[in-house]
C-alpha cells in the first residue's frame, strides 16, 4: 500500500481537504485527481474491493510511479464551504490552488504536474488547463464537454429552465436519489461555460476517454475535444460504463489507468 496523508491548503478563506498518495521515488511526477458532480475525493465505492474508484486509483498510480492529489472541491466532503455556493469556476479555482500546493509541497517539486478528471471533474481539468497552462499533460475521463446539454439531460429541462431563471437557490432532486441544493451561478456557469473551447487554448498533451457504454456522457464527446484540442492527444475508446464496469470487477478501471500513466509517460516501479 502506498502512504497516504491527509493535507489543506485554503481558496476564498475556505479550506479544501484532500489525500495525498505518495509513491516511492523521491520528487515523483504528481498527478491532481479531481472528482465528479455529487461525488467526494474518495468518489464512487466500489462494492468489491471496498474502496472508492479515485482512491483506488491513486494507489494504481503510485505502482507505475505517480503520486497524487485527490481533493475534495469547496463545499463537498470535509472541505469547507456548502455545496450550494459551488460553480465550475470555483471549481477551477480549487484545481488551480491545488497544483500551486503539489508545487510547493517538496522542497524541489515533483518533477512533473498532471491533471486527471473524472465527468465534471474532466470540464474542470480541461479549463484550468487551458487557462493556465501548466500541467504537462491532461486526462479527461467520461468528460462533461457541453454542459448545457448534458446536465438539462440530467435533471430535465423544464427544471433546468426554472433554476436559471430563479435568482435563488434551488432544490434538486437527483436521479439516484439525493436531494441537491444548487445557487443561480452554478446554473450560469452550465450555461455560459464552454470547456471545448477552454481546452483549445491547453499547448500540452491531452488523454480522452470515451466508453461505448456509458449513457451519461453523449458518444462522440470525446472526439469533439480532440478536434477542439491543438496539440497532441490520443482518443482512448472501450466498452464501459459511466463508473468504468466497476460494479463488475476493476479490470477495465485498471486498464484506463494504466494507459493514462502510459500516456503521461510511466516507468512502472
């Protein structure tokens, strides 16, 4: 098992909580993991192994030589703020302040800064690349590309609608169940925010993946980053699910992480 801690660092006056796995090389490459809508850090248990699908990941990571970063964003998990306040920008905030810290974290850095999204975690991933330039390369998984189409899709219009017109916050009831509330900016945000167009400004590499199967992302998102993207990328496709067939057994999840680090340039340890 690879040594874990517990790290804060602060955005806005609020504190954002996250896990630090470390590998065993010295100044290893660190990759930032940024989780999904609703989700935490640890994200989605898988039932099997006990463990969530980031935080699994994060140990699969330090095998190839990757330490990481799994955040919680302000307002979810242990990070400070509420949920109500929170907006893809802020968000982006929270990825940005996080790559300051893994900077900061070592006295000599780690000697390369990857960013690694999940669903609305990889629309945060793309725009902060974009707008800043600095991870030396991205992972988009199942990324949210048109937000405006697919999170209307999730909830229903007609209950989109009404929330971007409301100046307050809104109750949401959520498909698998949970009640959300969500403030007018975030609902400005899914309407405003382009990530297609933030990633077009992102010079590094860029790793997109796309399953067959998964109905919560519309097929052929994947190949509009890549046409929206300048620089090198590569398209991963595979028949999976939303949460990579983890309700069956981690074959595939461990099989996108392995060709994520490959692609970030891994010499396993």
């Amino acid at each position: 098992m690879a040594e874990e801690e517990t790290v804060s660092f602060e955005v806005g006056g609020c504190r954002v909580v996250g896990t630090l796995c470390l590998a065993a090389s010295e100044n290893a490459p660190i990759v930032v993991l940024l989780h999904g809508f609703g989700g935490t850090r640890h994200e989605l248990m898988i039932s099997h192994t006990g463990t969530g699908i980031l935080a699994h990941t994060a140990e699969k990571l330090a095998s190839l030589g990757f330490s990481s970063l799994r955040i919680d964003f302000r307002g979810v998990g242990e990070s400070g703020g509420h949920f109500q306040d929170t907006t893809y920008n802020r968000q982006v905030e929270d990825c940005i302040a996080a790559m300051d810290f893994v900077s900061d974290l070592l006295s000599a850095g780690p000697n390369a800064i990857f960013l690694l999204g999940w669903s609305q975690g990889g629309l945060v991933a793309a725009v902060a690349a974009g707008r800043t330039n600095r991870p030396a390369a991205v992972a988009l998984w199942a990324p949210v590309g048109e937000p405006k189409v697919s999170f209307p899709a999730l909830i229903g219009r007609d209950v989109y609608e009404r929330a971007l017109a409301s100046r307050s916050p809104t109750n949401i009831q959520m498909p698998w169940g949970v009640l959300l509330t969500l403030g007018h900016e975030f609902f400005a945000d899914v309407e405003n925010l382009d990530p297609l167009n933030e990633i077009a400004n992102y010079r590094g590499r860029v790793f997109i993946a796309e399953g067959s199967l998964d109905t919560a992302i519309p097929l052929g998102t994947a190949a509009k980053f890549a046409q929206a993207h300048k620089g090198a990328h590569q398209v991963w496709e595979a028949p999976m699910d939303h949460i990579f067939n983890t309700s069956e057994n981690v074959e595939m999840l461990d099989k996108l992480i392995t060709a994520t680090a490959r692609f970030f340039g891994a010499r396993p340890i």
